[in-house]
C-alpha cells in the first residue's frame, strides 16, 4: 500500500504531466494564431502597396487605357512619348484649357516680391504693380533666358498650327511677359491666377475660387485657352479625375477639359520640350 507522501507525489505527477499537455496545445495554438496574424499582416501591406502604386500611377494607367481604346498604335504605348504626341495633336483640334507656366526668371522663391507686386500698390487689382518698370524687375520678372525661352515657345505653337484664341494671365510680371512674348499680348488679366502662397487665406476657400474661375473660362469647342500662370495655381484637388501631385518645369503646360461642368485634368508637358519635339521628324 502506498504511503500518503507516495499517493501526492503521484497526484503532483499527474497534474504536471496535464499541465505540460495544457501548456503545449496552448504553445501550439499560439503559434498558429501568431502565424495568422503575421500572414494577415503581411498581405494587408503587400496590399495596402499595391493600392498606393495603383493610386500614384492611376493618371498614366487611365492615359494608357484611354490611348489604348482610341485605337492608337499600341505596340509600345508604355512609352510616354506616344501620350506626348497623342495629346499633342489632340490639342490641335481645340477645346481645351493650356495652363502654361511662365518662362525662366531670376529668383527662386519670389513669394514675398510677388505680393508687393501683386498687392501694394494703387492700381486696380487686376493690373498690379507692373514691375517691368520697378525695382522689383529682376526679382518678378523674367531674365534674358526666359524671354528667349518664351518667344521661342510662341514659335513651337505657330510652327504646329495650335489654334488658340484667348489668353489670360495672372498679375505677375513674368507671367505676362511670357504671354506677350509667346502670343503676342493677352486678352485679360486676373488676380485670382496669382500664386496662392502669396495670401493668407485658407485653402478649401482658395480651391472654391480657383475651381470657379477655371470652370467659366470662355473655351471655344475649335480653339484652345492658354492661362500663363505659376506653377501651384492648379491643385489637383480641382479635378474630378484626381490627377497625380502636378510639377511644371518652367515653360511647361498641363491640358485641362471641362465636360458637363467638370474640370478633367488630361495631360501633362512637364517641360515645353515634350510638346515642340513631337512635331519634328527625321
């Protein structure tokens, strides 16, 4: 007969040999719930990456589709050149908004010169400062690079017989300078294309002006608009096809449609060069 110390060390036994059982089906499904958590998180990135890629190239890959079923030649239609030379010849037809960024000029950030040009003085606000005629000149305006750059583009649009028939230009020296040198002068000139960071205002008021602005232009459905403006008038936001963030080099022009009241961001000729070489075979 086993004595009482023999009959507790067997319990002992027992309850750790079924403790260890516990402790190794709870380390097992511990395991397999770790294992499914580091599988869901893993595929909830590789996810979530593919969404934000597929997001930033929405613009190119809704380019291409649209290239593709207008029955263009497709056979390398990943090269951004044919969207270049799509949308090139797309606007010799007319019947849309050319938002050109003003030719080279000498400063960086000309924010705070701008605002005197654009604000302190006593002429009406749509005609500014006009500080060709200012010491503000050399900061605002455009340099001897620039105006060449500009007469330069007025030659490319001639040359490939783009039909414009309205231009309109922001307040800002270099702006109209680069709408006289390229087309000759321009037919209006408003505030409301001055370069945002210049005012205290907030955005969703300055989005609600812009938009507006923009949606009563008078386009012609045989003839282009060209805005000569800066580079951060048009924000994507303004579109209902949510462009990509949007960076003109100097002398570079987004095309803008509207279709049922809406603003459509089209295309984009990062520099001016992407547009003038499509019409230049050898």
């Amino acid at each position: 007969m086993k004595s009482p110390n023999q009959v507790l060390l067997t319990k002992l036994k027992l309850q750790i040999f079924l403790i260890c059982i516990i402790v190794s089906k709870m380390r097992n499904k511990l395991i397999k719930y770790f294992k499914l958590i580091f599988l869901t998180l893993s595929f909830i990135i590789v996810l979530s990456s593919s969404l934000i890629y597929l997001y930033d190239k929405r613009y190119l890959i809704i380019n291409k589709f649209n290239f593709i079923i207008l029955n263009k030649d497709t056979s390398d239609y990943s090269d951004p050149r044919l969207l270049d030379e799509f949308w090139a010849n797309e606007i010799l037809k007319g019947g849309y908004i050319l938002h050109l960024r003003h030719a080279d000029h000498f400063w960086v950030d000309v924010r705070s010169y701008d605002a005197l040009e654009a604000i302190v003085h006593s002429n009406d606000i749509d005609i500014g400062r006009n500080a060709e005629n200012d010491y503000l000149a050399k900061a605002v305006c455009l340099n001897e690079r620039g105006k060449i750059q500009a007469r330069a583009m007025g030659e490319h649009f001639k040359y490939a017989k783009v039909p414009i028939s309205y231009v309109i230009s922001s307040v800002s020296c270099r702006s109209r300078q680069t709408a006289k040198l390229a087309f000759g002068g321009y037919n209006k000139v408003s505030h409301i294309l001055n370069h945002p960071g210049i005012y205290n205002e907030e955005f969703s008021s300055y989005l609600k002006k812009i938009k507006k602005f923009y949606l009563n232009l008078p386009v012609s459905n045989d003839s282009n608009l060209v805005v000569s403006s800066d580079n951060g008038v048009i924000t994507p936001l303004m579109f209902e096809n949510n462009p990509p963030s949007l960076r003109l080099d100097e002398g570079g022009f987004s095309v803008i449609s509207i279709k049922n009241n809406k603003l459509y961001f089209e295309h984009e000729f990062r520099n001016f060069s992407n547009f003038s070489r499509v019409f230049y075979k050898r």
